[in-house]
C-alpha cells in the first residue's frame, strides 16, 4: 500500500518538471567519496602550505629582510594549486559518473543539474575558506614567521568579500570548463573533439588576424585595463555559465561509454 | 493477463554505415526471464543500451512502458541497467555503488545484498579497478538483484564468475523471482549455463533476430538425424536443414522442426538415430559463421 501511495506521490512531483529528489541525488553520488570534490583539493592546498611555511622558515634562517620576503611571496601562484585538479574533476564527472549515473537510472538532464549544484557548492565551500585564510594570513601577519600564500596575487587587497567572489567564479569556471569539453568527447568522440581544438585554433588565429588588420589592438588593451576588478569578475561568471549552457545543450543527446 | 514491457518496431542503430541492430521488431511481456543470446559483437549491448535509453535510435518505433525511454525519469526509475563494460566513478569501490543504489532504486533491498555480498564474498571495500572479472560480474549481478527493478537487465552476468557463484546467482535469481516477479533480459553468449533460466529466447546475429520463441518450444523445434549418409539425405529431403556433419560414410543432419509419430517409427525402421538438440547446439547452427547465410533465408520461411 505505502509503496503505491509513495510511487504516485513521485510521479506528481515529477510531473512539475523540477524533480528535487531526482537532482539532489546526483550531488549524493558525487560526494559518496568525498575525497574527490573535498578530500583532494585541501591536500593539495595544504601541500602547498606546508612547503610556503618551510620556505619562509629558510629564508628567515638565512637572514633574509622580512619585508622584501613578504613582497617575493606576493608572486606566488601556490594559492591557486588546487585549480588544475579540479578541472580534471571536472572532466571525470562527466567521463565516469555521468556514464555510471545513467545505468542507474538518472536523466542527463537531471545528471547536468544536479552536478552544477554540486559545482556550486564546491565553489563557494572553497571560496569561504580561501577568503578567510587571506584574513587570517593578514591577521597573524604571515603565520607569526611572514610567510604569505594566500595574501598572493590579486587576494588580500580589496576585501573578504571580493576574494569570495573571485575566488568562486574561478572555481566554477574551471569546474565548467572540464565538464563541458567532456560532453564534447561523451557525444561525438575523437571526431569532436578534433573540431573543437582546431575550431578554437582557427577561431584564436581569425580575432587576432582582425584585431591586427584593423588595427584595434590599442583599443582592446584600453578596454582590458579599464575594465574593473569587479568586471573582469563578472567577465569569468559569463564564461563559466556559457560553458555550463552548451555543456546541458550537448549532453542532453550524449552517449555513455 | 499479462501486459506488454516493451514494444519495438523497426528499431535501428546505425554506427556509420554498420547497423549494429537492423530493423528489429520484438516485444517484451511482464514477468517472464528472457535471454538476448547471440555471439559476441551480435548487438545485444547496443539493444539494451537502446532500451535503457542510454543510446539514440536510428529509426524505428521504441516504448518501454508505453513511452521512449531516453530523458523519461518516470521510464527509467523502472529499469536497472548494469553493464558489462559498466564505467564506475573514479576511485569507486563496491561500498560506494551499494551505498548509492538505494537512492536510485526504490524496491532496494540492503539487506538482501548484504546477503549476496557475503555469498559472493565480494571485497567491498577495494577500489572496482582492483576487482578481478568475476567479482566485477558479481557487483553488476548483485545491483540488478536487489535493485528488484520492474524491468531488470543481466548484461553477461556469467562473465569470470566461478562454479559456486553461478550457482548462487542461478538460485538467488529464482528465489527471488518467485517473490517479487519482474521481467529479466539476460544477455549472454554461454548458453548451456543460462539455458534452464529461461522462459523465452530471443536469438539476435548481425543486428537481425534470428529467433524469438518460447524457451520450451526451441528446446524440442530441432532434431538431430544421423545414420548411413544416403538413409540419412533421403530421409531429410524437402526439410529446413540447419545443419549438416559428416564423417566418411555417416552423417549427421539437423532439421529445423519436431518429428511426427510416423515419421519417428520410419526413421527407427530405416535405421537412423534421433536425438534432441540442445539450446547451445541449436544456437551454433543457426548462428555458425558458414551456414549464417543459408540459415536466415531457413528460418524466414
């Protein structure tokens, strides 16, 4: 009896086209071995950490001038560590367990949202943490020794809140960009993915062509520099929601390996 | 009494210019196990990925459970698909896929695969990279059985399992079959192991059906004559032959088709010996490379 109460009480649900339950468990799968999306990248960033420290221990030991120190420190990129293995996250997403997802019973549209969720909350999980650890850095000026690898590159200078939103749309950019180029491969296989690099190729050689020819190079640097923090922001959000757009678009017809 | 699971016609694959399934029309009925025999490379993956919706038909006309299955959530929560070759998540073990499943299928049974699990002593938790073959075959059998899907799929369950596992599917699969009734499609190329499971065969080579009968039915259509070579060639003319043996003087000739009481007692009056033919042998002839060609023309008429 309760079956067939429950059986029917879903198929309503689903007739509203939003199936809640249907999406969520898409971001359970992806987390049923945390370590991908959570265990990994933190080891990578504390990796990175606990070689920034050493270095600064050596440098102070050497006699180095504090100051000058913090300055080198600004030029690394260690902060950004984690972003290489997350776009192959990304790629495994769509190249293991969209495949997985489908013997088991899921839509690919159903597949496409609940992996964003997951991308979103992965985004902002890793953007609260990197802002605040910018903070800390700052507050125990450089862990008490002066070492800096989160107050590195654009962080730590216009406030918590635009390292948040920084650092969440690149983390959504690259998880995207990983995901879609894989539907790319998961629908028409080596074939498309040679017309997507030589595509891209072409499409880079033709906006520098014309930039060159009509000479509007000054013009595209005058808009790059004048562009603010804020826009260029924005800029990478389009980018990352163009990217998970097609990505739906080309995996709605995809075939598993 | 019974309805209909799935109903195709006309269904059609095609990779290039090769149809890996060639205008197949089939219909599936509730609660019955069906095998989806053939030879490797005959098209049952790309069937069964076509009626899970995992991949697109060409052509044709596809319903299972009155709609196409591809983007159907309300299709597809009633089907459980684990194939062969099933891609698993990166760094998966056996752990991780049983501790999802209940979230994709809403008869699981954790208890009744934590009981499969000890059975097949299945190392739950070693990555599935690590698996060996017939402990892979035993991840996939143990999903389609406790997953108790209407609709359930065995994609070569057999593949690298051992005597005492193949038991233990065989058994189980009966069990709980008499308990919660479904429809099965087993897919396999090792006949002989699956034959008494089945209650229909379906007989796919070269993306045609060859076959698509009751299992009890194919078990008596063919006889096997064999006796002096001319006894045996006279006695057979004008009868759809699926397959011929021979050794110096003697022959062995199998008809497509039962013997009637006087045909038997004038066989056994000539001298000649009858015999049964087995699912497996039945198969072979009618799908053995040399006789593929003659044997379709055979069976269509």
């Amino acid at each position: 009896m309760t079956a067939v109460a429950t059986a029917t009480a879903e198929r309503e649900l689903g007739a509203s086209r939003l199936r809640v339950g249907e999406i969520w468990r898409i971001v359970r799968l992806l987390a049923v071995n945390p370590t991908i999306f959570f265990g990994v990248p933190w080891m990578i960033l504390g990796g990175a950490w606990a070689v920034t420290m050493v270095l600064a221990l050596i440098m102070t030991g050497a006699g180095a001038p504090m100051e000058e120190a913090r300055e080198g420190f600004r030029y690394s990129w260690a902060v950004l560590s984690p972003q290489w293995y997350l776009v192959v996250v990304g790629v495994q997403a769509v190249a293991y367990t969209f495949s997985f997802a489908l013997g088991f019973g899921s839509t690919r549209r159903d597949f496409w949202l609940g992996m964003s969720v997951m991308f979103v909350l992965v985004s902002a999980e890793m953007a609260v943490a990197i802002a605040t650890l910018v903070q800390l850095e700052q507050l125990t000026n450089g862990w008490w020794i002066g070492a800096g690898m989160f107050d590195a590159l654009w962080y730590g200078q216009l406030g918590w809140g635009f390292d948040f939103l920084s650092t969440f749309v690149l983390q959504l950019l690259v998880l995207f960009v990983g995901a879609s180029a894989t539907t790319i491969y998961m629908r028409w296989r080596v074939r498309g993915m040679m017309v997507l690099l030589f595509g891209t190729v072409a499409l880079v050689l033709i906006l520098i062509a014309s930039l060159t020819f009509t000479e509007s190079w000054p013009a595209v640097w005058t808009w790059l520099v004048g562009l603010t923090p804020i826009g260029l922001v924005l800029l990478g959000l389009a980018a990352a929601a163009v990217a998970a757009v097609a990505g739906f678009l080309v995996i709605r017809r995809a075939t598993p390996r | 009494m019974t309805s209909t699971v799935v109903r195709a016609s006309g269904l059609t694959k095609r990779y290039g210019s090769f149809a890996a399934v060639d205008h197949v029309d089939f219909a599936l009925e509730e609660h019955r196990i069906y095998g989806l025999l053939g030879r490797n490379g005959a098209g049952k993956t790309t069937l069964m990925q076509l009626l899970t919706g995992q991949l697109f038909p060409n052509e044709g006309e596809l319903e299972v459970f009155g709609r196409t299955p591809a983007e159907h959530a309300d299709v597809l929560r009633r089907l459980c698909f684990i194939a062969e070759s099933q891609r698993y998540p990166e760094d998966f073990t056996p752990k991780h896929v049983f501790t999802s499943a209940p979230w994709f299928f809403e008869n699981w049974d954790a208890e009744f695969a934590e009981r499969l699990i000890a059975d097949f002593r299945l190392p739950v938790k070693r990555r599935i990279k690590k698996l060996s073959r017939g402990q892979l075959s035993a991840v996939g059998v143990i999903v389609g059985l406790a997953s108790r899907a209407p609709l359930t799929f065995f994609d070569e369950p057999y593949l690298g399992l051992d005597a005492v596992a193949r038991h233990i599917f065989y058994d189980r699969l009966l069990e709980d079959y008499a308990e919660h009734p479904r429809t099965i499609v087993l897919s396999t190329h090792l006949i002989d192991e699956v034959a008494n499971l089945l209650e229909h065969v379906i007989l796919i080579d070269q993306g045609r059906i060859l076959l698509d009968r009751d299992a009890e039915e194919v078990r008596g259509q063919a006889t096997t004559i064999a006796g002096a070579r001319s006894v045996v060639e006279e006695f057979v003319q004008g009868r759809p032959i699926i397959g011929r043996e021979g050794l110096g003087g003697l022959a062995s000739v199998t008809i497509d088709g039962r013997l009637e009481r006087e045909e038997r007692i004038r066989a056994a009056e000539l001298g000649l010996e009858l015999a049964p033919v087995s699912l497996q042998q039945l198969i072979v002839h009618l799908t053995g490379a040399d006789l593929a060609g003659a044997t379709e023309k055979e069976v269509a008429a």
